[in-house]
C-alpha cells in the first residue's frame, strides 16, 4: 500500500503545487513526456503522485481513491455535500487565489448589494416574465448563498465557460464566477456587488477522512506531514 | 437513520392503512406522476427547490422533477377535471434531495389528505387536523399550530407605501430579509453609502458603462425612481413595528393566544379578520373533539418551511426526537390554487383548499421505540 497524492494534472496549479513541495523537500514530477499522466515522488518512500483534472479530486478524495488531494478550496465546498465531514483541510497552499463572487453590468448604477438585486429580480420577472438569469458553474454554492441571504426571483443557468460574456450575449442578466484581479469583469462591462463575496478560495492540501489507511501508511502519512511542516 | 431500520413492506402496509382511513373520511383516492415538469415548481418555489428536490431531464420534455410532494399535482388535477367539494386522499413515494445530512431520507412515503371546499374553511380547517390528530393518537407527539394569514394582515395594514407592503408580503416566507426590510422602512438601518451616493448624483449614469444585457437602461432608471419615492416615504412608526414584534413572538396555547390577539387588534385592526377566523377555527376543532386548551398557537409557525400555505398552519413533532422531522404536516394554501389556476389560463377556477400529509416510516419508528 502506498499514500496516493492526487495532484491537478495541467498548468500553473500543477506547477506551483510542484514547487511548494520542492520546498519543503518533497520532489513531485511528471514521469515520462508531456503527454503522459504519470507522476514520481522523491524524497520520501511510500507516497504515490496522481495527476488529474482539479475538478475530479474533489470526488476522488470524497471516495477515498486518494488519501491526500490538491485542489481548490470552491470545487471542495461546491461538489461535496458536508465536505468537512469528508475530507480535512491541511494547509493553504498560499496560491491560486481566486474569489466567489456575484457581479452585475455596471449599467446597473441601481443595484449595489444583494438586497438590491433582490429588488431588481423582482421587477425583471414581473416585467419580463421570467425569473432574473445568473449563469455560473458553482450552482450549490451559489444558490445556498442566495438563499441565505434571502434574495428570491432568480435563476440559475449553467455556464461552464466565458460566464463573463453570458450578458451581453442576453443568456443571462448577472454571473456568479471566480476572479482574481477582477480584469475581465471589467473587461466585459460588469461590476461586483459590494455583499457579493460568496466564498474566498486557493489551492488546498486536503486529506480524506474516509480513506483507508494501513499502519505503515498512516506511519508515511506522518512522516508526510512532519516534513511539509503542517502536521 | 430514522427510516432506514423499517421495512418497505411495513411502511406500505401502514400507509394503506392510513389512507383508508382517510377513504373512509369521505375522500377519494386519487395518484400523481411520479415525474413532474420542472418548470412549474421552479416558478412557484424559486431556484431553492433544486436543493431540496431531484432534477433530471430528457432531450424531448426538459427538466423533470422526482415528485417532491403530492399538494401541487393534486390541486392542478382538481383544477383541471375536479368537481366541487372534493376531498381527495393519496400514498406514495416523494423524493427529497439531501444536501447536508445523510441521516435524513431522501425517499419515503407520503399519505395525505386534501380538502377542496369554500363552503366553510374552518370547519374545513378542524376536519384535516382531527383527522389526522386522530391517526397519530397514541403516539405522544405535540402538535403546533399557526396561522400565516394573520401575518400577511398585519403587513398588508401597515401604513406605509403599498411598494412596500408588497415588498414586505414577497418575503414572509424569508425572515430574515423580512427583517432587514422592516429595519430599513423603520429608519433603523443606516442607508447604504452607494444608495446615498445614488441619490445624490445629479447623472446617475455617469460611470454606467455601455447598455448590455436584457435588463434595459430605463429599467434601472424606473428603479432609481422608484428609490426616490421610497427615500421620501416617512419611516415606518416606532409603534408599528413594536406591534409587528409582539405579534410576531405570541406563542401559548389556543384560548391565550386568542387573548393575545385580541389585545393586539386594538391597535392592529388589519389583523381582526384574522383572528376571528382563529376563533371559527377553534371553535370548530373544539366541536371535533380537539383539546383546544391546551393545543399551541405560534404566530411565526411555518414561516420558514411552509412557503405555499397562507392561512392555517400545523405540525406534530416527537418531542425529545429533535432528529426526526415532523411526522405530519400541513395547512391552506388557498393562493396556490389562484397561481397555478392563473398559470393554467383559469384564474377564476381558484378554490380554498386545505390539506395535510403522514410520514408513515415516522409513525412506526416512534411505535418501535416506544414498544
């Protein structure tokens, strides 16, 4: 038995997640050509690298495929229900910092805060017959935001790409998507509510808490965790 | 795990009782589709229901929702063929989506009991809830009642603008913007800056940015006047609002509470219609056979579940189970039948209507833990 690592297979993550491990003496790389979805771990014996899409380890931690996972902390809370029941945050990562938020055109000089959205779906349905359209791809978390904080008359409508060109293209009325420095938002003629903040997420280290673990693995778990400083 | 150590059979077996007892009442046992098209929830409910139902979908008929109760296809039924009065009885699966906790089912069967008759509400009223007091006797549980028609009085006599007494009755299903609202209209809320900033510009539009989307410019400016208005508008009284509280926290039994209420028509009167029909309706309980005394009354019961029911309210809850969810449920939804009449083309086909469901599964873990 060995520890699986399930590691965000492309880009940027990939790579600062390979560097923050290179840090702290863990040497995470890809084995083999470009192509290849094979990892190898140096430094320390019994943990196994599994490269995949950040979306899926969410899932694959949940399951308890892998033990350990880097992802973002909005796919976690998005794609599992009770998730701290079912993995355990173990560090930030200090990366991959994005923000949940909700933004609107900035035509609408009216609507500053979730109340006014509120108001404004109101006035939307009744003047178009049809509830107020928000394109996101973070549907759990966006409808529980919204519910919680009492705002009614909307819809939700999925959108798993270009989510900030859903307006002007008339599929939508408002977004619900992750930013970062807030560029194409502006870009794209919209502006976030001042209450719009849904969820502040980075790149995680996240353990499962359902995975099962024989001694010696909970031994190189341990040790893991001593020498990423995080114990 | 409240359902998962009774059997299916058991669980059947239970619920045909039930509903010949029901049948026995005088209803008629009628069935739904376990499919329903989504569309139709999602306008009454809002997107909330997605958290609390299943969703899928085809490429021919779109979204279908896992029926996650009986009340809505029953009253489109009634409203299409039913003859009146109808009392109608039913038993089957719902579905419920569980988000959050595991213990909770998220399939279990539904016996329910629905009356259509605008002859006399209140014995309409007292005939559902003794019917199925009398099913759960023996069970121990406590009953709540409410009402959510003395509420929607108080709101709809409030003086201030109609705006926002519309405002405030779109959202007594949501207290706690129901809150915020109140706070705002009573000046007790500061204004936000950008709404002060907002009504202090001379070009409201000046950083606007190009017009984009379907929500049009004039739109917005409708809505910037309609601030205005509402800035202008003198805040809601000290009094009022005092009054609203007072209402709002009347929880005691029946004869108290009528009391209560009372009091509080002095100088509410909006809710007087109201409270009378409480008494009707305890009048009527009282000729079945209810122990009115001592049955509860909250004012704010059912305002957080409940969102189709506008008058009547109740629940029967284990006490000492705070894990099990009511064991049955429910109240008038006379607007339901007036929205989905008027979505069907038939808004004259509205009828009061009164009804309620049993968790049959509930009912026998409670029996296994007492025996």
């Amino acid at each position: 038995m060995t520890i699986k690592l399930g590691v965000p297979s492309k880009g940027r993550l990939m790579e600062k997640t390979f560097d923050w491990f290179g840090a702290r003496g863990i040497a995470l790389s890809r084995a083999g050509s470009e192509r290849e979805y094979a990892g190898a771990v140096d430094g320390i014996d019994g943990v196994e690298l599994v490269l995949l899409s950040a979306g899926e380890i969410p899932r694959e931690l949940a399951a308890g495929r892998i033990q350990l996972g880097v992802t973002g902390t909005d796919l976690v809370r998005e794609k599992l229900g009770a998730w701290d029941s079912v993995v355990e945050e173990i560090a930030p990562l200090g990366f991959g910092h994005a923000d949940l938020i909700i933004a609107v055109p900035a035509l609408w000089v009216d609507v500053d805060t979730l109340d006014d959205l509120d108001a404004a779906a109101a006035a939307f349905r009744a003047r178009h017959g049809m509830r107020l359209r928000i394109a996101t791809k973070y549907h759990r978390l966006v409808r529980d935001f919204l519910r919680e904080h009492g705002v009614a008359d909307y819809q939700l409508v999925d959108s798993q790409g270009a989510t900030e060109g859903t307006v002007k293209n008339e599929t939508a009325e408002a977004v619900a998507d992750i930013t970062s420095t807030g560029d194409t938002l502006r870009a794209n003629h919209l502006k976030v509510l001042s209450d719009g903040l849904i969820l502040k997420s980075q790149a995680t280290l996240f353990r499962a808490r359902r995975a099962e673990c024989s001694k010696d693995d909970r031994a190189v778990m341990a040790d893991l965790l001593v020498r990423l400083k995080v114990d | 795990m409240p359902d998962q150590t009774i059997s299916k059979a058991a669980e059947r077996a239970c619920a045909a009782r039930l509903r010949a007892r029901f049948e026995a009442a005088g209803a008629e046992v009628v069935d739904a589709p376990m499919l329903l098209p989504a569309e139709t929830l999602l306008d009454l409910y809002g997107e909330d229901i997605r958290a609390r139902a299943y969703i899928t979908s085809d490429a021919l008929r779109g979204e279908q929702m896992l029926r996650p109760d009986f009340t809505v296809p029953v009253v489109q039924m009634h409203m299409q063929e039913g003859a009146e009065p109808a009392r109608y009885t039913y038993s089957g699966e719902v579905f419920r989506r569980q988000e959050d906790d595991a213990a909770r089912a998220n399939e279990y069967l539904q016996v329910g009991y629905e009356v259509f008759d605008r002859e006399n509400p209140a014995a309409a009223d007292a005939e559902v809830f003794a019917l199925i007091s009398d099913l759960l006797d023996g069970l121990y549980l406590r009953a709540a009642t409410g009402d959510i028609g003395i509420l929607t009085a108080a709101v709809q006599g409030l003086r201030t603008t109609e705006r926002r007494r519309a405002a405030l009755m779109r959202h007594i299903w949501r207290p706690r913007r129901f809150r915020a609202l109140i706070d705002r209209y009573a000046g007790r809320s500061p204004v936000p800056e950008a709404r002060a900033a907002l009504l202090a510009a001379s070009d409201p539009f000046k950083d606007a940015g190009p017009e984009i989307g379907l929500r049009s410019r004039g739109e917005v400016a409708a809505r910037i006047a309609i601030l205005h208005e509402d800035a202008a508008a003198a805040p809601l009284s000290g009094e009022e609002v005092a009054l609203l509280d007072a209402l709002l926290a009347v929880r005691e039994t029946i004869p108290n509470a009528l009391e209560h209420l009372h009091d509080l028509s002095v100088d509410l009167p909006a809710i007087s219609p109201a409270v009378s029909r409480i008494e009707a309706r305890a009048e009527a309980m009282e000729a079945r056979g209810i122990a009115v005394d001592t049955l509860e009354f909250e004012a704010s019961y059912g305002r957080t579940q409940m969102e189709y029911y506008d008058g009547f309210v109740f629940g029967f809850h284990a006490e000492g189970r705070p894990d099990l969810p009511p064991v049955a449920t429910g109240g008038r939804y006379d607007a339901l039948t007036r929205r989905l009449g008027a979505a069907a083309g038939h808004p004259e086909r509205e009828i009061p209507a009164v009804g309620g469901v049993i968790r049959p599964a509930l009912m026998l873990t409670l029996e296994e833990a007492g025996a």
